[in-house]
C-alpha cells in the first residue's frame, strides 16, 4: 500500500496537469502512463547495461538504439524544459508508439497507433517529470524497506490510486476492481501455467496482470521451460473492451509486466458481431459492467438462447459460459440481484449453472468494496463448466471486512477475512462445514433447487440470537417507581432551596 506521502505526490503530479488544461480524468491518467512507461523502460535499460557491464558481454536485447539514446529519461530529464519537450513529443513518444517496429501486429503497437501526446507546455512536463521522479524513488525506497512488499506490487497500487480518482467512474456500470480483490479472485483459481485467460470486459487488464503476477510467483520452476516461457508471453492473455484508452493502458500495463504479446482486442463482448468466440479459454476472470440493459438488436442470438434478458449482469454469466472450455473454471463479481432476482431470467441462469454446470462457491462480499464509487453489494461467483451438471454442494462464505475500513475514505483497517476464505476454500470438506451460524458453509443442491435456485448467502445462513433476560415485570415495576421516588425527593428538595433564597 502506498503512503500518504506518496498519494500527496500523485494528488500534486494531478493538479500540475489540471492547472494546465488537461482536466480529463482518463487523459491525465492516460499522459501520466506515458511518462511511467518511458521511465521503466529506461530503467530497465540501465538494469541490461548493469547485469552486461558485470558479465563483460554486450547489452542483450536493447530498447534504445545508439541513434536514440536522447529519447532516454535520464538523458532528456536534464535538459532544459523547452529541449525537454521538443524531444520528448517528437522523438521519445513516437518511440514507444512504435516499439517492436511499425510493421508490428502486436496488442500494444495496434492500440498505441491512436495515442496522442497532449502535454503541450514546457513547465508542466519539467513539474510532470520531476514529480514522477519523487514518485518513483520513493517506491523504490519503499520496496525497500518493505520485506511484505515489492516495486511491482507498489507499482499496481499506484496505479489503483490514480484510477481512483476517475470521478465518472461507474456511471456506465463500470468499477475498478480493488487489487486486493483482484488478488483474492486469482488465487482462489489457483492458476496454472498453461491456462488460456479471458477478461471480456478487461479495462487495465488488472485480472490479467493479476494472473501474471501470481504465476511469475508460484510457478517460477514451470515457466522456465521454453514452452511454458512463450505461451506465457504469447498465446496466454486475452482482453477484450471497446474503450481505446482502456485498451492502450492495459496494453502498456500487460508490457510493463513482461507479457509481450497479449490478446488485447477492440470488442464489445456482448455483441452479435463476436458471437463466433466460443470455448476457447480455460479460465475466466472478470468484472464486467453492470449498466441496466443494451439493446436487444445488438446481443448475440447464442447468448439470448441461453438466458432471454436485455440485462448485462445476466447475459453476461451466459457469455462467460459460451467463452470457456468444457473443464474451465470462471470467477466474476457479480451485483447480488444475479443470485436472488426473482425475473424469469434470473432464475433461468441459476438454474443453468446449477443443473448443467458445476457451481463450485460463493463469496458475499460487503457493500463497501466497491467505495467511494458506489456501495453497491455484491459476490464472487466461481463455477466450472461441465455441460452434463455435477453440482453437488455449493460452499458459501459471508466475508464481513476486506481489510479496508467500509466507508468512502477505505483506508487499512486489522479486520480481514481473505486469508481465511483462501485457507477454508483450499482445505473446503462438504461432510465438515456444515455449521451455517459460522462465515463459511456448504448447502446441498437438493436444498438450493427446494428455494427455487435462490443462491444469496441470506437465505441459509443461520443467525445466531444471544438470548437476554430480563427481570419480572414486577420487579422492573417496583424499580421504576423506587427511580420515581427518588426524582420526587430531588424535586422537592430543589424546590426547598429555591423558596429559602
């Protein structure tokens, strides 16, 4: 988590960029990448010339060329801020438009063709470019005085404070998935290193980057193998979305991470158009818009034969479905009207899931997650596509606290239930947890089908009353009237001291 000096620094880096003229929460966003994406890739050039120098051999593989060393942040941070901006919008730019050659089909070459670079005064790129500098280094130190936390770990928290601050954020049904969530949802998947992952609605592609980070950290061994190794950078990571900035942040966040050849497609996943997309992914993750509903002209036929509704937060679940192999698992957040709606479709999809699928758990989630956005409540939904069923026992858990207070301000708090829902879901018995006063618990199928495929946790969670006492009326009434007696003296021996004045 990033202190809050370092969310000062942000908060100053913004209203340098506000002040001159670029209001526009995703442009700003959107500028500031830029200038983060051209400081690692310089500082990962000095780390080659580093690791080469130790070594005595050439710079294996290097981003600039001997012609393009002035496009290097250390390099074009001294100069002064009219140099600096002629060289950053003409020459350093343009090279990481073009990274990889403009021939180039890779995800990132083909959305970064329609950036543009909107810093225009010399003053605010000089503040932008020291700012960043103070930002950086100050991670840096972070990273390392924190044995728990790493620059790329601090890295995603910076950029989860910057996407924070996109006040439109949700208007649309769309809310950035908190990391930590992120996080949880990875892990309870367990991923492997021959998965095939899909976000149909990925933003800054936070799941995927979350998949990366997860496998780069438990399966280091396996990816070694070459195989491995270039599934991972190839043919692993798929995206899709049909907002251009989003497109362009994610690419950038997925290169950033070492992925160099995702997926990352221009699509509105729910469409007609790209109905032809089917099992073709062994895992799922995603947090898609929960907008209302979109028109019926424009949904895929396939999608309204499984659920018939115009609602995204259902076709969706459908889509989910159609994108996954016979075998692959699905992990969304879902808005809690999916799992207890009493519309027709509402109960067609629970049902699908349950009686053609395996539903494999739960998770409720408090209404605060999503804050300072909206206090929406929702759920995880995780589920295995089968499509012969094998439902048997549905696990549920009511997680209460994120470890982040539940109010606008979300700021870490001691009470946390992740680490017990990734213990109770790995070592989950469906013949031991069966107590449903306490936070998890599995239910039977034959129970969830009885309750017309009602899958809120509310519904068969047990609350536990303290029984309380209370004395006889009686005695309660002698009380009373002793209490009485006692105000009467007061009175009257106030009223006593009055009179005598």
């Amino acid at each position: 988590m990033i202190t809050g000096e370092l969310k000062g620094k942000v908060d100053k880096l913004w209203t340098h960029f506000w002040n001159n003229g670029i209001s526009n929460p995703i442009s700003v966003i959107e500028q500031i990448s830029y200038l983060l994406f051209m400081r690692r890739l310089d500082d990962e050039e000095i780390n080659k010339e580093n690791k080469a120098r130790r070594i005595r051999k050439p710079v294996n593989n290097p981003t600039f060329s001997p012609e393009q060393q002035d496009c290097r942040w250390s390099k074009f941070r001294e100069l002064n801020p009219e140099e600096k901006l002629a060289t950053v919008r003409d020459r350093a730019f343009p090279l990481i438009k073009n990274l990889g050659g403009a021939a180039s089909e890779s995800a990132y070459a083909k959305h970064m063709k329609e950036a543009v670079f909107l810093i225009a005064s010399p003053a605010l790129l000089s503040q932008a470019i020291e700012q960043i500098d103070n930002i950086i280094d100050g991670i840096q130190e972070q990273a390392r005085n924190s044995p728990d936390e790493s620059y790329v770990d601090l890295m995603g928290d910076l950029y989860e404070y910057m996407l924070s601050k996109l006040s439109q954020a949700g208007t649309n049904g769309q809310f950035r998935t908190p990391r930590h969530i992120i996080k949880l949802m990875v892990e309870l998947m367990e991923p492997t290193e021959r998965e095939v992952v899909c976000d149909p609605a990925c933003g800054t592609a936070g799941f995927l980057v979350g998949v990366a980070e997860y496998l780069n950290k438990r399966k280091q061994s396996e990816l070694m193998a070459p195989e491995n190794r270039e599934h991972f950078k190839g043919g692993m990571f798929h995206g899709f979305d049909f907002d251009g900035t989003m497109l362009r942040i994610g690419s950038m966040n997925m290169m950033l991470h070492g992925i160099e050849n995702p997926t990352i497609e221009a699509r509105d996943s729910l469409s007609e158009d790209h109905a032809s997309l089917e099992e073709a992914f062994t895992l799922v993750l995603a947090n898609p818009p929960f907008k209302g509903s979109v028109s019926k002209d424009s949904i895929a036929k396939d999608l309204t034969q499984v659920v018939k509704t115009t609602k995204t937060e259902l076709l969706f679940v459908a889509l989910f479905l159609r994108l996954l192999k016979v075998g692959g698992r699905c992990a969304a957040i879902v808005p809690d009207g999916v799992l207890f709606g009493s519309s027709r479709a509402h109960k067609a999809i629970r049902k699908a899931l349950v009686e053609e699928h395996k539903l494999d758990g739960i998770v409720s989630m408090p209404s605060g997650v999503f804050k300072p956005y909206a206090g929406v409540s929702t759920a995880i939904l995780m589920f295995t596509k089968t499509g012969a069923g094998g439902t048997d026992n549905v696990w549920f858990y009511d997680m209460e606290a994120d470890g982040f207070s539940l109010d606008d301000k979300r700021q870490p708090v001691e009470e946390n239930d992740i680490p017990d829902i990734l213990a109770r879901w790995q070592s989950r018995d469906a013949s031991k947890e069966i107590d449903r006063k306490g936070k998890a618990f599995f239910v039977p199928k034959a129970e969830i089908v009885e309750n017309g495929y009602d899958l809120s946790i509310n519904r068969y969670k047990e609350i536990e009353y303290e029984e309380v006492e209370y004395d006889p009326p009686l005695d309660i009434l002698a009380k009373l009237r002793g209490l009485e007696s006692e105000i009467r003296g007061d009175l009257d021996e106030l009223e006593g001291l009055l009179k005598g004045k």
